[in-house]
C-alpha cells in the first residue's frame, strides 16, 4: 500500500515537472504586459488579437499539416524500415542504423544547411514540398528509434505459428506482429510530430517564400519580443489536447466496464 | 505475397512524394510575374498594416517572409535558395554583400521619397555603403546601457561601470561579439573598427576581467531581466530601451561618453531578385511619411525618415533622446565595418577564448 | 538473428532444432528485408548526399582544396575544452534521465493502465509547446526574483542560484529530454509478461535478483533507444545553454552553431560536426557494445 503511494507520489512530482513551465506560459497568456517578468494585470486581449490574426492562424495551419503529413509518411517508411532491419543480417543492419542516427547527430543547422545546398543543386524549388519532405527525414530516426525495441522483444514463433495455421504472411502481420509493436508504433508516431512542430532551423533553410510554420515565426520574433499571442496559442492548443484526451480516457474507460459487465 | 506489402508501401510513398510534389506550387516558382514581389525583413519589423496598404495601392502580391538575424538571411540570398526581391540586412551586412557583387545599384527615378529621409543618416551610410548606391535606410539605433536607478549609486556615463567590482553579478552582457569588442575598445579609446592585434587582445584581457562579474551574456534576454530587476546593468539597442521604461519606470537609458556604436538596417535589392521595379516601388513606398510614421510607431526603432519624425503627435517621443539622439551624441557613435572573414574568426575565437 | 536478450535466445535455439522450420524462417527474412527498401532509397537521397556534401565541406578550404585543418580545430584548447563540458553535461543529463525514467516506467507498468497511448500523450503533450517558449519560462521558474525564489522567500528559505550556472543547463537538458528516455523504456517494459516475472519469483528470486536477472535485460532494447535520443541531442544543443546558461559556457554545439551563423564558415562548421559525429558514432558502438555483453553473461 505504502508503495503504491509513493508510486503515485513519484508520477504525480514528474508530471509537474513536466508541466511547470506549461503553467508559466498559460499564466503569461493572460497577462496584460508584453514582458515575461511583470504582471500587468489580467487579460483576454491576446486570445481576441489572435483570431484576428491571419499570419498566425495560417502559420498554425501550415505547421499542423506538415507535422501531420510527415509524421505519417515517417512512420509508415520507418515502421517497415525497422521490420526490414529487423530481419537483415548483422552489418548490414548495424550499417543502416548507423546512417539512422545521422540526422540526429548532426547538428539540426549542419542538416538544415545540407538539405538546402541538396535541393538548391538539383534546382528544386524551395516551399512547402521541401519543407515536408525535410520533416520526414528527420523525423524518420525517432520512428525508428521507438519500433526497434518493441521488435525485438517480439516473438518470431507467434508469426510463424500464425503461418503454419494457415494465415496468409500479411494476414499474420497484421493480426499478430501489428498489434505487438503498436504501441512502439504510436508513441513514434508521437514523437515525429512533436519533433516536427518544434523544428525551427531545418525549416528555416528548407522553406520557401511565404511558407511559416509556428517555429519561424516565433523564433524571428525573439529580437522584438515573443508576443503573448504565441503564449494564447499554445495554450488553447495544449487546452484542446488534453481535453481530447480526457473524453478519450473517460469513453475507454466507460467502454472497458461495459465489456466487463 | 510479403513482397505485396512492401509494394504498397512503396506505392503510398511515391504517392505521397506526388502529393508533395503538388505542393510546388505554392513556392516561388513564378515569381517573376509583374504583380509580386518577395519581401524579407527582420520579424515584427514593420506594421502588417503597411503590407496591406502597398498591395492595395499598387496592385503588387506581397510575399512576406522574415528571418531572425543576418547570418540566417545570407545563405539563403547566396544560394539563390529563394529569390527573394527586396531584403533587410544591417549595416556590415550590406557592405559584405556589396562586396561579393550580390545587391543591384538602385534606380533612384523610382524612389522620390528617398528626399525625406534625413542627411544625416544617408551620410552615415555611406560608412557601409559609398555613395548610397546600393542601400536605402530603413532604422536606425545606437547601443547604451540600460541602468536600474534603484541599483546604482551614481548616474551611469561610461562603459567603466560595466566592469565595476561593485557591480559583480549585477550585469548583464552583450552576447554578440562585435558589441562586446565594441564595448570593451571604445572603452580602452580604440577604434570600435579595430584590426590591430595588439588591440584586440588588450579588449580580450578587458572582458576577461569582466567575465566573473557578469551575471549573463545576452542579447534578446536583455529586455525581459531589465524590466523584472534581474540586474542592475545591461547592455542593450536603444530601440528596445522605449519600450523596457514604459514597463519599469526605473530604468534609464544612456550612450556611454566614450561614443558607441550607431547601426542602421536598409532596404537592398538582390542580384537574383526577379521583381527589380517592384522592388523599388516597395522602398519607395517605405519612405513615405505616413508609412515610416507606421512603422515607428509599431516596432519603435529609430526611424531615419525627418519627414515623418515631424509627424510624431507624442511631443515626448518626438524629442526623446532615446529615440532621436542630438547631433553631439550621434558624432561619438559609428557604424561597423565588415572587416573580413578573417578578422570575424579572430574576433569569435578570443571571445570564446574570454569564456574559456 | 543474433542474441539480443534471453528470450531470443531460446527462441534461436528453437529454431536450430527444427531445420525446416529455419527454411522458412530465412526465406521471410529475406522478403521481409524488402520493406526496408523504400527507406534505403530516402536514406540515399536524404541522408548520404548531404552526409557527403557536409564531409566535401569539412574536408576542404575555402578554396575548396583538401585540407584536414578543420578537423584538427577539435585540438584547439576552447573547442577541447567545449566538447569535454559538452560531453560532461550531457553524460551527467543522461544519467539523471535514466535514473528519472527507469522508476516511473516501472511504476506505469504496475499501475497497469488499459490504455499506452493514454501515458505516450502526457508525457508528450508538454513538447507541444514550443521548445524556446518552455525554456524561457524555466527562466521565469529559475530566476533571482523567479517563482521558486518567490515561494522560498515566502517560506523564510534561503533563496535557489542556479540560473546561469551550468546546473541550469542540466536541468534544462533532462526537462526537454526526458520524455525521449520515459517512451522506450515503458514500452519495453510493458510487453515483459507478468507470467515471466512470476516464474521468475516462484522459482525463488527476490525482488532485486528478479530485476537484475529479468526484467532490467528484457528492456535493455529500451534503454539504449532512450540513452540514444536523450546523449545525442544535449551534446548538440546550443539553445539551452545560451538561454539558462546566460551564454557564460560555451559547449560544442554553441561553437558549430558560431561557425554557420556568425561567420559563415561552413568549412570549420562542416569538419567539427564530423568530428562531433565519429564521437558521437564511436560511443553508440561502445552502448550497443556493452548491450550485447551484457546480454552475453545473463543467459539464465
């Protein structure tokens, strides 16, 4: 009993560890001074200017959209990379993960700056394309970061049993490997979106004329001042998500019961 | 049949390489008709009211896109990454850029509102850019010390309080080499344009005496420590200095009595630009009284313009020192030269060597 | 397949006995190695020809003759000094991780949540909010006149320094980091059957010997992924120390950064990322190393 307190002591003291700054920004959202370090009094002002604010909202869209589109393709080319990986023979899988972690050994202005020089020479034109397809390569290492573990840890007979019994090899993909690696699957998934929404100097480089993402904007304006607009934002987008996901836990939950009456 | 899926999966990718293929055309593809323009500026360096004025008095598409500081603009221009029509650097930036033959000389016939912008600043310019062939200014500032008067003892003049004991973990550092070796030589009467060894390293010798005083180096940080009384000292742009007294009526701003350093930020024409005329328009455009007017009022830098200073309403801001310093501090300030790239190395080397 | 943990290695020896069994298995293997065809392609376009265009530059001057002197900066008793604090830093950073993430992944798995996404979106969702925004409002947390001083203030207790000391750098790396060590090791640990580590008490083995022997080699997968996505980025950034480091420390990553931003010097940029890359490459080596030797000795 004592341990399972103190369990959930230890997850609720990371958990505000995790969010103290979150609360700071939400504060800062509703303060009527520009500056971080003085409270001028409370104000909506800020959540009124944003929606006004087409720079922002289309900045907001544009990023929403990469983060999504590359986090998808990324996870679907680094899913089957790992499978593939998985089932290669020593060198050259050791080969392959190797080039893996180059992106994320590269300082992000080293990759940003490479890809540039990349699509400057075969005369691609720099813009939303460029920007994605950057996303994806970055965002790639950290799918399959997150698949590798749980594959291995996958057991190769429950795949074979499920082919001996008859299961075509895709049908036994998708009933027995699919779901054992789901969830290293989805929290890749999570982390190439996360890296892609927060990515500023590869977008920096890769990007065309009036193509901003959240990132851009709000580094460009660090000389002048972050405007607490960008505080408004992520609050209502962090407000939004958790709202999300507590109907989605409350309906698991409700559903969970259910089946077990 | 596994080799089905891989095919898929190949399908959905070359699939989604001609989605993305699609997207080309949001770039810059044909940025070479007659009704656009590209635009590259500083962030929140202009009123986004202007940008809608232009597009509707002239009937040109704006393209808008902004950089955070000169070394992240360069490549991008040197590359032909993007070509961009109409581009924002700082004073060493133009003349690094003169001197690499990438700016278009402008065609004054297009800009007649260059008439109201103040002698005094053309002149100033010519200290990067000879003749005003190249450059129009766009802003301007000077670099002082924002001084808490609760914190000190004695009314702040000179760079010496910045390496005053008694100021120990109360200052707050220019983090940008230039501004710190400006600093620490004008202070020793040096030229703040200094390429003599023997100079330099008595600077270097200076901010390392300096460095276990300091609480921080920063640049952008500046504002927000000020205004929350974080440091008695900083160092930091005149432009930013309006704004941090509105937010802490404690503070006072000061050019130091050894001179300092005066930049000024103008409109240029890259050789890759595709749009020349429109881009002159544009400059123009940002010459105009009422415009400049705009534009000082929401970013709060200096503006060069003398015909828009007199429409200042605010007789306080108008004849703020902060703002539009008289003619005797202005004489103490300079403009920096790019001094190469191996005098840069030199530079960053012995300020890293200061944190060492 | 080579001996990645113990139940693998059951798994392989399986395999041996039955020789048909190992026909089938190869021919899979190979068709399988097939899905990893579209990402070789992606890697070629996007990875190795920048990789070369970053050596092309690291190993030439200016001029664009060859030269190793880029290299050879590394030597240069601030770029050395840079590095060794960088490595400090990020090594102390990663350890904390570990030591942070390993305790709450296990307690998540006791807790025995239905649902994983449900943990993947708490520990995420704080990243959401832009990077630099996070950190400058750990500024307004770590402060002379910042929140915790404030509440230490109001509680008559002697107020916290660690803003601009290298401490603050530390605590920045494990807070934007951390949630890349929490994911792999709760994932890993939350596939280990139940039923194994019964097996494992039953047959007599305490607490301790049961994570020793059992459960600590089963995540192991995870722990390197987590190790992997927590060293290589804080030996890199340059972000966190200039924001609440006050720049009074110089790591490697602020010197890379200074080569392309303020100079321009893509050469010197180029030849100490390559540096910076066979370190980083050599040390991954020496984990996974240490991954299978440990596996070696815990053949239980």
């Amino acid at each position: 009993m004592v341990k399972k307190i103190a369990g959930k002591l230890y997850v609720s003291l990371i958990i505000l560890f995790l969010y103290a700054p979150i609360l700071v920004l939400i504060v800062l959202s509703f303060n009527k001074s520009k500056s971080r370090n003085k409270w001028g009094g409370f104000t909506l002002e800020w959540y009124q200017s944003l929606f006004k604010n087409d720079d922002i909202m289309t900045a907001l869209y544009t990023t929403l959209i990469i983060a999504f589109l590359s986090a998808i393709i990324a996870t679907i080319i680094g899913t089957a990379a790992s499978i593939g990986m998985n089932s290669m023979k020593k060198v050259p899988r050791t080969i392959m993960m190797g080039v893996t972690n180059i992106p994320m050994l590269n300082a992000d202005i080293v990759t940003g700056i490479s890809l540039m020089l990349l699509f400057v020479a075969v005369n691609y034109t720099l813009g939303f394309s460029s920007v994605l397809l950057a996303h994806i390569t970055f965002n790639i290492p950290y799918v399959i970061l997150s698949v590798m573990p749980r594959l291995k840890q996958t057991n190769k007979n429950t795949y074979e049993a499920a082919l001996d019994l008859g299961a075509s090899p895709m049908k036994a993909f998708f009933k027995v490997v699919f779901p054992d690696i789901m969830p290293g699957v989805i929290s890749g998934f999570m982390l190439a979106f996360t890296m892609s929404l927060d990515d500023f100097i590869i977008t920096h480089f890769t990007r065309g004329a009036g193509v901003n993402t959240l990132s851009t904007k709000i580094y460009a304006e660090t000389r002048k001042g972050i405007k607490p607009e960008m505080y408004a934002l992520s609050t209502l987008l962090f407000v939004s998500v958790l709202l999300l996901l507590v109907i989605i836990n409350r309906r698991n939950d409700s559903i969970s019961k259910k089946r077990s009456m | 049949m596994k080799k089905k899926l891989s095919l898929i999966l190949s399908l959905v990718l070359t699939c989604s390489l001609m989605l993305t293929g699609c997207g080309k055309s949001n770039g810059n593809s044909d940025n070479s008709g007659d009704n656009q323009l590209y635009v590259y500026n500083w962030g929140e360096y202009i009123d986004p009211e202007v940008i809608d004025m232009f597009e509707e008095e002239t009937g040109i598409k704006v393209i808008y896109n902004e950089f955070e500081q000169n070394e992240d603009m360069y490549p991008i221009i040197k590359t032909g990454a993007v070509n961009y029509d109409v581009v924002c650097p700082s004073d060493y930036m133009i003349e690094k850029m003169i001197s690499e033959d990438m700016l278009y000389e402008l065609n004054y016939d297009n800009i007649p509102n260059i008439a109201n912008i103040d002698e005094t600043y053309l002149k100033s310019a010519e200290g990067f850019d000879p003749g005003n062939k190249y450059s129009v200014p766009y802003c301007w500032g000077t670099v002082g010390i924002l001084y808490n008067k609760t914190m000190v003892d004695e009314p702040i003049t000179s760079w010496g309080a910045l390496f005053d004991e008694k100021y120990s973990g109360k200052i707050l550092m220019m983090d940008s080499v230039r501004d710190a070796y400006m600093i620490a030589l004008t202070y020793l009467g040096y030229d703040l344009n200094s390429t003599d060894e023997a100079q330099i390293d008595e600077a270097t010798d200076l901010l390392k005496s300096q460095y276990p005083l300091i609480q921080a180096y920063v640049i952008d940080q500046v504002r927000d420590k000020m205004i929350g009384n974080e440091a008695a000292l900083g160092v930091i742009y005149s432009g930013e200095a309006i704004y941090t007294q509105r937010e802490n009526p404690d503070l006072e701003y000061v050019v130091p009595e050894e001179g300092s350093n005066v930049w000024i930020d103008g409109w240029v024409i890259p050789k890759n630009a595709k749009n020349k005329e429109n881009a002159e328009a544009w400059i123009n455009f940002m010459c105009r009284e009422d415009i400049a007017l705009l534009n000082f009022e929401y970013i709060t830098y200096s503006t060069p313009n003398a015909a828009a200073r007199e429409l200042i309403e605010d007789e306080d801001i108008k004849n703020s020192e902060i703002a539009f310093p008289d003619a005797s501090i202005l004489s103490r300030c300079k403009t920096y030269n790019y001094l190469g790239e191996d005098m840069d190395t030199l530079y960053l080397n012995k300020f890293n060597e200061v944190k060492y | 397949m080579s001996n990645e943990n113990p139940l693998r290695n059951e798994i392989v020896t399986e395999e041996k006995k039955t020789k048909k069994k190992k026909d089938s298995a190869s021919t899979l293997g190979k068709s399988k190695t097939l899905l990893a065809t579209p990402y070789g392609l992606w890697m070629a376009a996007f990875i190795i020809i920048p990789l070369i265009l970053v050596l092309y530059y690291g190993l030439t001057d200016g001029n664009g003759n060859f030269t190793l002197d880029n290299l050879s900066l590394i030597a240069n008793p601030i770029n050395r000094k840079a590095l060794w604090l960088s490595l400090k830093l990020s090594l102390i950073s990663t350890a904390i991780c570990l030591l942070l993430a390993y305790p709450l992944a296990l307690v998540l798995k006791s807790m025995k949540l239905k649902d994983n996404s449900f943990i993947v979106m708490v520990v995420i969702l704080p990243m959401w909010m832009n990077f630099l925004l996070r950190t400058i409002a750990w500024q307004n947390i770590l402060e002379k006149n910042g929140v915790i001083n404030t509440i230490l203030e109001a509680l008559h207790l002697p107020a916290l320094n660690i803003i601009n000391t290298p401490t603050a750098i530390v605590l920045g790396m494990v807070y934007n980091f951390l949630p890349f060590m929490i994911l792999p090791i709760y994932n890993t640990l939350a596939k280990i059957d139940d039923n194994v580590i019964n097996a494992a008490r039953d047959l007599g083995a305490n607490g301790w010997v049961t994570f020793k022997r059992v459960i600590f080699p089963l995540s192991m997968p995870g722990v390197i992924s987590g190790i992997t996505m927590v060293f290589v980025p804080s030996l890199t950034t340059f972000a966190i120390s200039t924001i609440l480091g006050g720049s009074k420390i110089v790591l490697i990553g602020n010197i890379i950064e200074q080569q392309f931003q303020k100079l321009g010097n893509w050469n010197t940029g180029s030849g100490l990322s390559i540096v910076l890359m066979i370190f980083i490459l050599v040390s991954m080596t020496l984990v996974a190393k240490y991954d299978k030797d440990s596996e070696g000795t815990n053949a239980w």
